[in-house]
C-alpha cells in the first residue's frame, strides 16, 4: 500500500479527551488534517467547542464534547453520545489531565484528588472508550505522558524563575502511564487494540526566559516543542502506518536525554 494511503485517517473516528489543552489542541488538529473527524472532549464544553469551530472554520471536522474523567456517569453519557453520533470509536487519545497538587508540600488530599481523576479516572474511560473501538473491529489506543514519567526532575531549569518545583503527581501517574500503556498492549492485543505512548518533552508556551534559557541549552535542537512537532507522530499510532508498532513508549524531546 502507498506511504499516503497508510497514513490517511479519512473515514476514521478519534476521541482526544483535553482536547483544548495546549498539547491537545495540537493532536487534534494534526489527526483531523490526516482526514479523520476528531472528537476532543473536557469537562469545559464552551472551551472545547471554541476550539472545535475554528478548526472547523479552516475546513477540519472536529466536534466538541464535554466529559468529567473522574465522574463515572459522565464517561458514559460520553460513551453512549460517541456512538449515537459517530456509530463507531477508532482511535482514543487519552490526554486529559488535572493539576490540583502545586507542589511538594500540598495537602496529601490534593494527591488523593489528582489520583482520583488521573488514575482512577483515567482507568475507566481508557475502559469504556477501548470497549467501543473493540466493537468496530479494533483500532488505536495512544496514552498522553510526559518525559517526567521517565526521568527525574531538573531542578536547575526553574533556577531564577518563580516557577517552584514540579508537583510531585506528575512525576508519579505519568511514570504510571507508561507502564499501563505496555499492559494494555498484550492485554488488549486479542481485541485487534494497538496500545502506544508518546512521552513529550516541554511545549513553548511563553515561559519565563530564565527556564527558556536553562532548558534549550540543554537540548540538542536548541528548542522546545512546537506546536507541529506532536503531529506527524500522533498520525503514523493512530493509523495503519504504525500497525505494527505496539506496547511502545516514545520519547518526543528533542535529544534531551539521548
């Protein structure tokens, strides 16, 4: 099969939940620009759905809908819109994510609340939404993690900003993601369910020059992720170019820890 037809997603239905986020917004507009109608999803209907009519006022077919990870009633009323609208799931974008711990020293509940929506939460949409590409015959599954998962923090690029240190729970349910991605894989292989994770190092988003610095010059390509850069990689798992690629965590920064 020709290289263009591997990679064309037209015909496919994808699911991005954070799909107004900053890296979510990116993987959304790189799936639907491969040809597949993109549904991104948050607990933020009118965010998503402002999102959701400028790409389609560039000719992309992307639809907003809401969903609460952490509410299990929620991601069935998702589940059950999905079908009624699209009648079939083909690839999953597991991107959502909350940030309710700000530091080391937080309330202990503030760990709890980020497990109960990033763990737990995360777990049973992953659950109802592979249940739904199972019944089209298979499809795609990619996990959102971050090379926190995989590495520790480097404390010397917050040096003379007011960032503080990364929150702790980061570190923790990334590292979690990317294991979870490799037991998905061989339990989900029977179900035709390909399973992968990108793991992303920073995205530009106008951060302190002082970070801007510290991280760059640690880099080799001397940059932080753009916004096309998640692109061309979230398209080759989500289609059949990348059928054979399986249980894999990708690490996307730039050289960082080559």
């Amino acid at each position: 099969m020709n290289v263009k037809d591997l990679l064309n997603l037209k015909g496919k239905v994808s699911l991005v939940t954070g799909g107004a986020g900053n890296y979510g917004k990116c993987i959304a507009e790189g799936l639907a620009e491969a040809g597949a109608t993109v549904i991104i999803a948050s607990r933020n209907i009118a965010r998503s759905q402002v999102v959701a009519n400028r790409f389609c006022a560039e000719g992309l077919d992307v639809h907003a809908m809401q969903v609460d990870q952490s509410d299990h009633s929620s991601v069935l009323l998702l589940k059950k819109e999905v079908m009624k609208t699209f009648g079939r799931l083909d690839v999953f974008v597991n991107n959502a994510v909350s940030r309710p711990v700000k530091g080391y020293d937080d309330p202990i509940a503030h760990f709890a609340e980020s497990m109960r929506v990033n763990a737990t939460g995360m777990m049973d949409i992953t659950r109802e939404m592979c249940s739904l590409i199972a019944d089209g015959g298979g499809g795609s599954v990619i996990n959102i993690s971050s090379m926190m998962g995989m590495f520790g923090p480097d404390l010397s690029n917050y040096e003379g900003t007011n960032m503080g240190h990364p929150p702790p729970d980061y570190f923790f349910h990334n590292a979690g993601v990317i294991n979870l991605t490799r037991y998905l894989a061989k339990v989900l292989a029977d179900k035709n369910i390909r399973v992968n994770c990108v793991s992303p190092g920073g995205l530009f988003n106008n951060q302190p020059q002082p970070f801007l610095e510290h991280y760059c010059k640690k880099v080799p390509l001397k940059r932080m992720a753009n916004e096309d850069d998640i692109k061309g990689l979230m398209v080759l798992l989500a289609s059949d170019a990348g059928a054979y690629v399986n249980g894999e965590n990708i690490l996307m920064d730039g050289g960082m820890y080559a």
